[in-house]
C-alpha cells in the first residue's frame, strides 16, 4: 500500500490491516508522530518500524549518523568537492538530524565548513 507520503492515508491503512486480521505489519514511516504511536497501540497486530525508532513497538534501525559519515568521506576523498547535501528536517531524528551531524563532523575533518557545501532540506509533498 503506498499512501504518498500522506500520514492521515498511512494511518487508515495500518487499521485497515489490523481489521483484515494480518499477522504483522512492516511499516517505513517518513516520520514517527503521535499519532502513528496512538494508532499502534490502538490495533492488536504486531507492528515492525524500518528506520525510525518505535516506543510501542519492534523497530529495526540503521546507524544514519556512520552511513553518511562513511558516504562523505569516500565522495570527499574521491576528490569531489563542489556537493550537496539534501535531508529532512531535523524533527526526524534519525535522518534530518544525525545523517546530517554525521556529514557536518566529516566536513570538518577536511578542514571544509558547511558553508563550502549546498545543505537543503526536502519537503515531502502530497
């Protein structure tokens, strides 16, 4: 089910799920709100969070902070130094927040401010 990053869709689906009585739900959230905690906790089928962090539930998570580290380093010493970064906002923790520490402290170890680098955020759209 694909709801184009619209959360009020995203939600109806996961209780969509839960009445047609499925065994689990695999969910990859672009961020985790509220009401994607009430609503899991509202529905009696276990929920598996990708890439954000669940309190009411299993999430299955990837250091964001050591990929872009890791990413940076090699796009920096390949050479490359005209690049951009393009997150998210820094109200998702993992991605618009420590992707982006991770790629600002490699900045600094080539002695590059981030004033060198194209930083810009993507908006999701409906």
């Amino acid at each position: 089910m694909n709801a184009n990053f619209d959360e009020e869709k995203q939600l109806e689906y996961i209780r969509k799920l839960a009445r047609m009585n499925v065994d689990g739900i695999i969910l990859l959230p672009t961020t985790m709100s509220k009401s994607y905690e009430d609503t899991i906790k509202s529905i009696d089928v276990p929920v598996v969070l990708l890439g954000q962090e669940g309190e009411y539930t299993y999430s299955v998570e990837y250091n964001d902070f050591n990929a872009a580290r890791d990413l940076t380093n090699f796009v920096l010493a390949s050479g490359h130094r005209k690049i951009a970064y393009i997150g998210v906002g820094e109200e998702d923790i993992a991605v618009g927040y420590y992707r982006k520490l991770g790629v600002m402290r490699t900045l600094e170890k080539y002695n590059l401010e981030s004033s060198d680098v194209l930083i810009t955020n993507f908006r999701f759209r409906r």
